[in-house]
C-alpha cells in the first residue's frame, strides 16, 4: 500500500502527458473538429478521415520524402559514425580535443543548426558554393533552392549534426570489446582484416543496430532543422511527413484530419520500431 502511495503520482502524470492525449487524438481523428472553430458542431465521420489520407497522391508523396531523408541520413551516420569511433578509438596524441570538437555538431539546437546552415549553403555569399567551386567548376547553384539537390541538402545537414551521436554509441561498443579476443587472434595469426570481420564487427553490431532505431525514429519527427532550412520547399519537395502534418493541424485547422495523420505516423513508427527490435534481440543473442 505504501508503494502504490508513491507510485500513484508517477502514474497519474504520464497518463495525463502522454496517455490521455494519445486517447483523445484517436477520438477526435473520427470526426470533423477543427481547434479554430469551438463553437462548431462536431459531427462523426467514421474512418472518412483515414480513407482520404490512404488515398491521397500528396500524402504518399510526403511519407516518400520522410523515407528519402530517414534512409539516407542514417546510411551517411552509420558509415562516418562507425568510421570516426575505429579512428578515435585509437586513442592517438590530442584524441580526447578531437573528440569534442567532433561532438560540438549535436550539442546545438536543430532550430539554429538550420539556421546558419542556410547562410552556408546562400549561392552568393555562403562557402559552401566556393568550397565546391574550387575543386570542380559547378558554377552558382542554390542547394536548398533546386528541386534536386534540396533533399540532399537536409541530408548533408543531417548527417553533420548527428553523427556524432552514432560515433558515441559506437565507441561505447569498441569499447566494451575485451582485449584478450585480440590476443587470442594475434596468436593464432589472424589478419587485421580478420579481426575486423570477426571479432569487431559482430560485438559492435548491436550498438549500430541501436543507435539506427534510435536515429531513426528522431528523423522520422524531424521537423524545426528542415523547417529553417527549405520550409518544405522548392515547392513540395522537401516537406516531410510532420512539416504537412503541422500545416494541416495550425495552418489550415484540420484537427480532425491531422489528429487522423498522427495517428498513422504513430502507428507506422511504433509497428517498425517493433520489428526492429526483435530482430535488435535476435542479433543479440546470437
């Protein structure tokens, strides 16, 4: 009795933070309320709600985008993150000034991130054209103006900001690797290549499949760097799934619709992240 006592407040509190809203977001995606308008009727739509959104052509277009900026920003992390944790785990002179300044990316905001990143990537102005100019003859581009390369753009800003939060995890995994695995195949004369494929990369893969769930979800909600950066455009292009989800919800006030769409969105990334966990558990007890 006196547990629950103490249990009861913290029980209570994420009910009301996150239970509570989850619930009425399913209520209100079966209906036509719009947050603008209380004093409208609210009338019962059924599943009217999710039929348009399954069969909507832009809805599709924005969860393709989401998947372009999910799959490509972790591929690009996963590569340069593991690689920075084998070099840092050298632990060569100055290895530590090395590592903080490598983590100085991730320890700002993703608002101001966007922000300065905008004026890098400016075709006048920023250096991100003179740097390319100089290596190769590309002449004025805009990154985040052009239809194709304004994808890649938030890519790029992306990968810069988080991988050192992949290469964190990954040292931790290097880490955790017990020298005598190394000794033992020293002994029985195993190349570094060897070593590599069979010792490192087994032990480490449970710390990259993490640290993927983890990057995976938070891209999948990314939404205040990509919002700074392009704010969805050149036209559509870049306007993931939760940049459309918030013009629907506080731009055009369709509550009901968009409470419809984040329930999808949830739907989806807790059915994947599910998933991907139990293959995460299976690798592991391997």
């Amino acid at each position: 009795m006196v547990a629950w006592i103490f249990i009861l407040p913290t029980i209570l509190l994420l009910l009301a933070i996150n239970i509570f809203p989850l619930i009425w977001a399913i209520v209100l995606s079966f209906t036509n309320y719009r947050a603008n308008q209380p004093g409208r009727e609210v009338k019962w739509v059924g599943t009217r709600n999710y039929e348009r959104l399954l069969s909507s052509e832009d809805i599709w277009g924005y969860l393709q985008a989401t998947a372009h900026f999910v799959c490509w920003s972790m591929f690009f992390q996963v590569l340069l993150g593991f690689g920075l944790a084998l070099l840092i785990n050298r632990q060569f002179k100055g290895h530590a000034t090395w590592t903080t300044l490598i983590l100085l990316p991730m320890m700002l905001s993703p608002a101001v991130v966007g922000t300065f990143w905008t004026y890098i990537y400016q075709p006048q102005a920023g250096i991100f054209n003179y740097i390319i100019n100089f290596f190769i003859d590309a002449g004025t581009f805009s990154m985040i103006g052009e239809v194709a390369l304004a994808p890649w753009a938030i890519v790029m800003v992306d990968t810069w900001m988080w991988t050192p939060y992949v290469m964190l995890i990954c040292l931790a995994g290097l880490r955790s690797i017990p020298d005598y695995l190394y000794e033992a195949a020293e002994v029985d004369r195993a190349s570094k290549l060897r070593q590599f494929w069979s010792i490192t990369l087994p032990m480490v893969l449970p710390f990259l499949m993490l640290a993927v769930l983890f990057r995976g979800i938070e891209n999948f909600k990314m939404f205040d760097m990509v919002v700074e950066l392009t704010s969805g455009g050149p036209g559509s292009t870049t306007e993931l799934a939760s940049i459309n989800l918030k013009r629907e919800a506080f731009e055009k006030w369709r509550t009901g619709y968009s409470s419809a769409f984040a329930i999808l969105l949830f739907l989806t990334v807790f059915g994947l992240g599910n998933i991907y966990v139990k293959f995460l558990n299976k690798v592991k007890e391997r």
